[in-house]
C-alpha cells in the first residue's frame, strides 16, 4: 500500500489500527475503479491537461495536511518524552499530597530510612542506590534587541548531594566533561582569585543548546560559564539526556543552591529497585508501612504518566483546530470542484452521449478528487517528515498543577502519517462527493450548445 511504502522507506513503523485505516481508504479507491466502466484515461488527460487547476486543488491538501502532522508531530514529541523520561524500576517519593516535585518538602531528618528500605538495589560500590534531590525553579533575564519587550527565561534546578549517584539511578550518562561525586565540593575558584567562587554544575544537552542560543553560541561545552542569580557557573559537565525531561535541567550541589533558591531541604527521593515489578512492590510497602514521614510514592513510570495531562489538552485542542480544517479544507475544495464541473461541461456532455451512465460520470469525478487527495496528502506527510527531530520548548504537567519547561523534538512516525493521508482523503471524500452528485446533473445536449 501506498501509505505504507511511503512510511517504511522513511525507516517507521506503523500500528495494526493505522493501517487498516489507510487500507480502508486505498480499498473505497479500487471499488471506485472496479464497480464498472469509468473513464480513467479522461480522468488522467483531465489532470495533465488542466495541471493548474489539479495545482491548486491539490496545494489545498498538501497545505492542511502538512501543518495537521506538525502539530502532531509535536503532541507526539511531547508523549515520548513523558515516557522515556521515567525507569521502570524506579520508586519516586515525594512529600504528602505533593502531585509534582516543586510543591514537595522534606525535612533532612524524615527521609534518612528511605535508602535502606528492603528492594532498594546497591551499586557495584555498595552504596544504596537512592538519590535525595531539591527541585526549585529561577529565573534569569533572556538578551534582547533594542526596542523589545523584557524576556525572562525559567531555569530548572536540581540539586543533589551526590551528582553522580543521581544520574545512575535515573540511567543517564555524559556526553560530555566530567561528574561531580559527592565528595566534590560544588564550587571552584576563579582563574584570577577573585570574586565568589563558580559554582560547578552538569547540565542537560537541551539546556546547553537553547541558553547558549540566546548569545550567539551553539552550545554550552564543559569550561563554558554562565550567569544565573547573581553567581557565575561553570559547566563541568553535559547529560546525554536528550529524549527525557532531565535535558532541560541544570544539576548542582543541593547544600549550594538550596537555599539560595528557597529549598532548604529535599523535594524528592528516587529509589532504584531491580525491576518494573519490584518498584510496584516497594510502592505498596512505603505506602503502608513507612511511618517516620507522610509520604507520597510512586513509581517513576506513573509520576511521568501524570504529566501527559498537558498532552492530552493539546490533543483535543489539535482535534478541534481540525475540525475546522477539514470543514474549511472541504468548502474549498468543494467550490474548486463546483468550478471544475462548470468548466467541464462539455465533456460530461460528450462522455454521456458516448453511452457514460450518471453514475460512471459520478465515480469518474469522485475519483480523480480522491485521487488528487492522495498525492496531495502523501506530499503534505513529505513535507512534515522535515520537521521530524526539530527542537520545540513547552511545558508539562500534572492536573494538580506543577510542570515542568522542557525541550523536546517533533516526532513525525508512521502512525503520523497515516493519520494525514486518511485526513486528506476524507476531506477530500466530503468536497468532492456534491460537486461529483452535480456533475450526474448536466444535460448531454444542452451542455454541448
């Protein structure tokens, strides 16, 4: 099937459910030319011959198409980053009530059994993989051009006792630079010996990219410095994290930042267990059996789920905007085909005299705007597969409120393009089938005066 070579040579794959869909639509195409003796080779003459009319009938398709699979593309970018951002076998503790990290708190004291929990998986060194974090969110001013408006960027924080230690229970690596362990001190003396000393920090690949974008660069490099509340910070290290919500943070020692930015204990507590079935169980037991504190547990995986709320309100936001597109879409198209037939006249006469019946020249006509649908759809998915892997920034969150700014990439898959191939061919369905019923209408006779 079309739909399918198209997104297999692009190197995707598409769900059972996706394919039916597009099946369905190439199956209404071969019942259209099977059912009996329909002009093709008028309805190809028509096309070539009237090229720019079949132009911008089918400009209209590859338009709506194109920006329904971008907008898509980003819903879809936005879902797999919720979902790559979570490990299985991770347990997320917050406080009581707390729905997202930036409105949990902890004491120091309230936590210390967390780590020694039964289920709780050690490193090769013996050390509990548990990692005890603060969540805090600044913000910075953005560099603008004269006579614009002020622009403030909202900076992600996470402050961890051991850096290291926190990357590998959430099964990040480097890209680039060098940790910092938990005997590191955070800090480090300027190359001149004066002033405050820079704060050492690692950073997500996402961040490095877009905050050095506002000054020119393209990207933070370990050895590179930046400002940010009233300190210097001096990049040590960068996150291959691209794909996850960790991409948009910036990570330091929480005894440094803490209080600075309003987080004098933790917001969090991750715990690694050995599996997706472990963490469940570790859930169910801090749920029922950990006393020292209120607590809130979950697992990683539910945690990032609850963020997809933002996702599905631009879901049905997406779902509304096309509506009205393919209702637009199908006016347009219909009045183009109104035209088409007004302009044809003579040879829907022609085709009726050489023995045609009304409803061969409905098919021919419902044909070759489905057709034209086709391409013009396919051409559209083309055009949004080039925005496949762009850079967007939005924010994610819970029901509860909350959320987080992240960076994510525009995911354009074969489900994707599928659905606006169907789209295009159901648009084109609903404009094409009344100028075809009118087309059953002219007079042979008449229309040849």
């Amino acid at each position: 099937m079309v739909g399918c070579l198209f997104a297999e040579t692009l190197g995707l794959r598409a769900s059972p459910t996706a394919l039916a869909y597009i099946g369905g639509a190439l199956g209404i195409l071969a019942i259209l030319a099977a059912v009996g003796r329909i002009p093709l080779q008028y309805n190809w003459r028509n096309i070539v011959v009237r090229w720019r009319t079949t132009l911008f009938t089918g400009l209209a398709f590859i338009l709506v198409t194109a920006l329904l699979v971008v907008m898509l593309a980003f819903v879809n970018g936005m879902d797999r980053l919720t979902e790559q951002s979570g490990q299985p076998g991770n347990v997320m503790v917050l406080s009581d009530g707390a729905v997202d990290e930036v409105f949990s708190n902890f004491a120091t004291g309230d936590i210390g059994d967390l780590e020694r929990q039964p289920g709780v998986r050690k490193n090769s060194s013996g050390r509990p993989l548990a990692s005890k974090e603060a969540y805090m969110i600044a913000t910075t001013p953005r560099p603008v051009k004269e006579g614009q408006p002020a622009r403030r960027r909202f900076v992600q924080i996470r402050g961890l006792d051991d850096v290291k230690l926190g990357a590998e229970v959430h099964g990040l690596s480097l890209a680039d630079g060098e940790w910092m362990d938990e005997s590191d001190p955070g800090v480090q003396n300027r190359l001149q010996g004066s002033g405050l000393p820079l704060i050492r920090t690692v950073v997500g690949g996402g961040f490095a990219k877009s905050f050095a974008a506002d000054f020119g660069f393209p990207t933070l490099t370990p050895g590179a410095t930046f400002e940010l509340a009233e300190r210097t910070w001096i990049v040590v290290g960068v996150l291959d994290s691209e794909g996850t919500t960790y991409d948009s943070e910036v990570w330091a020692k929480r005894s440094l930042v803490g209080e600075r930015f309003g987080k004098a204990g933790y917001t969090t507590v991750v715990l690694r267990t050995s599996g997706k079935e472990a963490a469940e169980s570790l859930t169910n037991d801090l749920k029922q059996n950990f006393t020292k504190a209120r607590i809130n547990p979950q697992t990683e995986l539910a945690y990032f789920s609850s963020l997809s709320a933002t996702n599905r309100q631009f879901t049905f936001a997406i779902a509304v905007v096309a509506v009205f597109m393919a209702v637009g879409g199908a006016f347009g198209i219909m009045n183009t085909m109104f035209a088409n037939v007004s302009q044809r006249s003579k040879d829907i006469g022609v085709l009726r005299i050489l023995g045609f019946k009304r409803w061969q020249v409905l098919t021919s006509f419902l044909f070759e705007t489905l057709v034209i649908a086709l391409l013009g759809g396919l051409l559209g998915c083309l055009i949004a597969t080039v925005f496949h892997g762009t850079s967007a920034t939005s924010t994610i969150g819970g029901t509860g409120g909350g959320g987080k700014t992240v960076v994510l990439r525009l995911a354009v898959d074969a489900n994707l393009i599928i659905v606006g191939v169907v789209f295009a061919f159901g648009m084109g369905l609903l404009g094409g089938l009344i100028p075809a019923f009118a087309a059953t209408r002219v007079r042979p006779l008449e229309s040849l005066r």
